[in-house]
C-alpha cells in the first residue's frame, strides 16, 4: 500500500518535537527528584526577574536545575509553534493537521500547570504536571507515527495471520502501564502507595512478556520491534526501580547506607521516572501499529460475490478488483 500523505519534512519536525520535549521532561525528572520544584515562589519570574533576564549560568543548585526547567519548556513551545504551523502548511489531512494544534495546546497547558503548582504550592499539581507529561510525550510520539513512511505505507498482513491476541493486549498492556506510572507519580510526590508500585510492578510484567510473545507470533516486523523495545525498556525499569529502593532506604546484607539526594539516587530515580514515561509511549505505538493493520485489513475486504476471496491478501486484492472492472 503506496500512499503519497508521507512529507520527509513534518515527520522530521514531529520526531524533533517529540525528541525535544524530552529535554524538559528529564529536567522536571531532576527537579522532582532533587525536591526543587519551589525553588522559586514565584511564575513566570524567577526571583522577579524576567525569564531571559535571570543569570541562570550563575545560578545554582536546586535554582538552577528549576530554571533551567523553565527555559526548557519555552523551548518546546518554541519547536510546537514551527510544528504546528507546517502541519497547516503541509498536511493534507484535517485531523492530522488540528493533531498538530493539539500538540501545541498540550504543551501550553502543561506549561499553565506549572506555574499553578509554583504558585499554589500544591504537590497534587505537581503530580498532575508530572502524570501530563507522559500523556503529552505520547501524544507527540503517536503523532510522529501517523506522519510516518511505515504508517502511510504499513506491511502486508502474512496470509492466515490472526491478530486476536495482539489486539487485546495492545489495549491492556497501555491500561496497566498508565496504572503503574499513576502509582509512581504518588510514591514521587506524595510518598504514598509504595508497595501497591511495587506489586503491580510484577502485573506490568506479566502482561509486557504476554504482548512480546503475541507481537511475534503474528511475523509482521512491525509489531515485533515496538514489542521488543518494550520488552527490553520493562526490563530497565525493574532495574532501576530495585536500584532506587537501595539508594532510597538502603541494602544492609550490602552495609549500603542510603544517602538522601545523593548523586546516586538522583540519577536512579531520574532516570526510572523517564524510562517509565518510555514505556507508556511504546506501549501506545504498539497499540496504533496494530489499529492500523486492522483498518487496512477491513480497508481491502473485497466480498466474495465481487469475485475476490476474503483470505486474498492487499497486495493481490486490488489488482483483481482493477481487473474486474475493466
């Protein structure tokens, strides 16, 4: 299936959008981490100052960490405007085109967001914010894949494949994973449901391995890559969440005494809080990927009365359905 809605240009500028948005994503990671979130009392200034006024090389610690989250979230709302401007200028498609706008207006909310939390002082905003990026990070992500070669021209479904099993857990799978990192934005901003993390940790697994193998045995490349990077992503974060229960309360068979904001930790807990918002977004590929093969497979259904068999695959259907009309 050739399709000629793929643009080189937008779909590099959505893959730049989605990767420069981590930038801010793994700053905020570290000001969670690093408890810096009020650094300043007040937005949009920072100690009064201007958000390019402020010396900010000359600042540091937890003001510097804090202000450079705030100049980094100007940058992707900077990257969203020229994003969704080409997106007009560019895509043929209308949702495609207000999915653009819907970018930018994400980015600008999550941007609102924070200044609330700095204003009203109020963890429950920051988990909100922190929750919202994950959201926002994947919704920039699956729209880079619908701007994408693979998904304007996606593979050919192998004859007699069924998608039963990979269509049910690519739903699951993202609804288990969102639980998951909701629970973890509460054991990082308001130190509860610790142990409910770590039990569902185990469930996230379980259907994570259950998707792997699904993935595979439908022999579509397609699906079998997202599953494996996911699989793969799974494993690190169980890592890192082992490792930022040892540098957060210790490890005594080791004599491993926990140090609070220690270099160690911060790295840990930083990089397990993005790894998880990795794992949401691959999850969500996953479940578009398959979506989209099912539609192309409804898409090419010729009725058997027209003369083309139902088990035909695209590749062939089109061609007898030309020839039958000429």
């Amino acid at each position: 299936m050739r399709s000629d809605r793929y643009r080189p240009l937008l779909f590099g500028l959505a893959v730049l959008t989605a990767a420069t948005a981590l930038l801010p994503i793994v700053v905020g990671a570290l000001v969670t981490s690093h408890k810096a979130g009020m650094a300043f009392p007040d937005w949009p200034t920072s100690d009064g100052q201007g958000m390019f006024a402020y010396p900010w090389l000359k600042s540091a610690g937890d003001k510097f960490i804090e202000h450079g989250h705030r100049l980094a979230g100007i940058l992707i709302g900077c990257v969203s405007i020229v994003f969704a401007a080409a997106c007009f200028a560019l895509e043929p498609r209308r949702w495609v085109r207000w999915c653009g706008v819907g970018v930018l207006l994400a980015v600008i909310a999550q941007g609102l967001l924070g200044g609330g939390r700095v204003l009203a002082d109020a963890r429950t905003l920051a988990l909100l914010h922190g929750s919202l990026a994950a959201i926002v990070f994947t919704f920039m992500s699956a729209v880079a894949l619908v701007l994408s070669r693979s998904w304007n021209e996606p593979p050919e479904i192998p004859t007699g494949t069924r998608l039963g099993a990979i269509k049910v857990l690519s739903i699951l799978t993202p609804v288990v994973l969102l639980l998951q990192y909701a629970l973890g934005g509460l054991v990082r901003h308001l130190g509860t449901a610790i142990y409910e993390h770590v039990g569902t940790a185990f469930l996230v697994l379980a259907f994570v391995v259950a998707t792997l193998v699904a993935a595979y045995r439908t022999r579509i490349g397609w699906l079998r890559r997202p599953a494996a990077l996911l699989a793969l992503a799974a494993v690190a974060q169980i890592l890192l969440g082992a490792g930022g229960w040892v540098t957060k309360f210790g490890y005594a068979p080791w004599g491993y005494v926990a140090v609070q904001r220690s270099p160690i930790q911060i790295a840990v807990l930083t990089s397990h809080t993005v790894v998880g918002m990795l794992l949401v977004m691959l999850s969500i590929n996953l479940l578009l990927r398959v979506r989209r093969l099912e539609w192309c497979r409804r898409e090419v259904h010729v009725p058997l009365e027209r003369g083309v068999p139902a088990s035909v695959s695209p590749a062939l259907a089109r061609p007898m359905l030309q020839g039958s009309h000429r």
